[in-house]
C-alpha cells in the first residue's frame, strides 16, 4: 500500500470517494485503509501479491473492495469473495490497450458459454471454478487432504456459493457487479473502446500522468466514455490532445506480467 501519510492527504483535500491499494491476500494493509476512512479496496495485482494462494476475505469488512480479473473463473471467485467491483486487469502502466481487450473478450465468451449451460453443466463449471481453491492441499507433503481456506471449507457451501454466482451470470448475461476495465487504456480512442464492448466504465491512471498534458487528457478520457458511441464526440475528444500520449509498450518485452498475478 501506499504511505499512510499520502493517503491520509489524498482523504483531507478531496470530497470525492477515495480509493486505495491493498496488496493480494494482505488483510494488514485491507484493515489499515478501512480505519483510514477510504471508500474503497483496490486488491491489486500492480503491487506484490502477499499471499500466493488466497484472496482477501471481503465479506469481513464494512468497505466494498474492487478487483482484477483476466477470466470469469477469476471474476465469479472474487464476487463469491466479496467484491463489490470487478475490472478487468489488462496490463497497468505500458500504455498498451491489447491486454484490457483480450481479458473484455474473453469474459465475454465466457459468460455467453455459461448462459448455454444446463443445471449439469453450471455444476460442472463451479467444481472447475473451485479448483484453484484446491492449490494449497495439493502442495502438502502429508497425507490427507485439509481443504481449509479463508472462506470456511471447500464443500457443499462453498459449491452453492460460487454456483450462485454463475447461476447470476446466466440469469442476466453479464457479471452481477459492476464491471469496469483497466490497464493499458492511454487515448480517448482506448476509452471509447473498451464501453463499446460492454464495460460500464473505465480506470485510467497512467494513461492520463504520463501524458504529457494530464489535465486535457483526463478532461478528453472523460468526454470520450460519456459519449463513447458517438463517433463526432470521440473524434473530437482526440483532438482535444494537445500534447503526446503515454508512450505504449510491447507486452512481450515486459520482465514480469502484472496481470498474471493473481487467483
């Protein structure tokens, strides 16, 4: 997480919601931001993940969390978690949109094959959604298997739980939370994109401090996700760049892949 010092700063010169970083699995730092006063748990993979086998136990806290999500395996694990919020996690900080598309493109895929699944098959996909609950055991050298983990004991509930959220994902045809993207989006064009292809909104950070006009181009961001399905409105946000944009990476010359952090 951050300094406790720039957080408490962020909280006491702004009225908007306040959002902060956790690390994956860190109930340290989760507990921190909630006596902090923030609005809202980012459990990021853009920080070093502090446990390498669960997620933060959401459900415990009185302050909704958002998290990242690359599948909708990922995604429904999360929402059964707890997230009130889930993004897809792109690739943060290389100002290449490729990542953010392929995670939107592939829940997408995911929840249209969900929605062709009969009562067999829905129970089929939890029991494949719950295996990577099942890592820890799998790495003991002792006989048995305890199925423990932070979200009580892998059975008949927790099945019901996460079938639950499928059978969500079925009835409506989409995530049952609100679901934004994040992670490589650099230009009002990338904006635009990613709500053409069902976000309900997006997270950009880099994209608008690496600019090299970050004022016009969050103002410009802004008007091309309000607008983002009229093409006049869009073309006029990218003129409104006056300077030059986030200078985009090839994610094949990344050392390490942020958005495979994560479980």
């Amino acid at each position: 997480m951050s300094h406790p010092d720039m957080i408490q700063g962020i909280l006491d010169c702004t009225s908007i919601p306040v959002m902060a970083k956790s690390r994956i699995g860190h109930d340290g730092e989760a507990r921190i931001l909630e006596a902090m006063g923030v609005d809202m748990v980012d459990e990021s993979e853009v920080l070093t993940p502090a446990d390498p086998y669960f997620h933060i136990n959401k459900h415990d806290y009185s302050i909704p969390f958002v998290c990242g999500a690359t599948g909708l395996g990922e995604a429904v694990r999360r929402i059964w978690e707890g997230a009130a919020m889930i993004r897809t996690k792109g690739e943060a900080g290389t100002g290449n949109v490729v990542a953010a598309v392929t995670h939107a493109r592939l829940i997408d895929q995911e929840i249209q094959q969900v929605q062709s699944l009969d009562d067999h098959g829905l129970d089929l996909a939890t029991e494949k959604i719950m295996e990577r609950y099942r890592v820890l055991a799998s790495h003991s050298e002792l006989p048995g298997t305890h199925l423990g983990t932070p979200f009580g004991p892998i059975g008949d509930d927790m099945h019901a739980g996460v079938r639950s959220v499928l059978d969500d994902v079925h009835r409506l045809g989409r995530l049952p939370v609100v679901t934004f993207s994040a992670g490589g989006i650099a230009t009002p064009a990338d904006a635009s994109l990613m709500m053409q292809m069902g976000m309900d909104g997006v997270f950009v950070g880099s994209g608008i401090f690496k600019s090299s006009d970050p004022p016009t181009m969050a103002d410009a961001i802004v008007m091309a996700t309000a607008h983002y399905d009229e093409p006049s409105k869009v073309a006029e946000a990218m003129a409104m760049m006056e300077g030059i944009p986030m200078k985009g990476d090839e994610l094949e010359t990344l050392e390490v892949r942020l958005d495979q952090r994560g479980w």
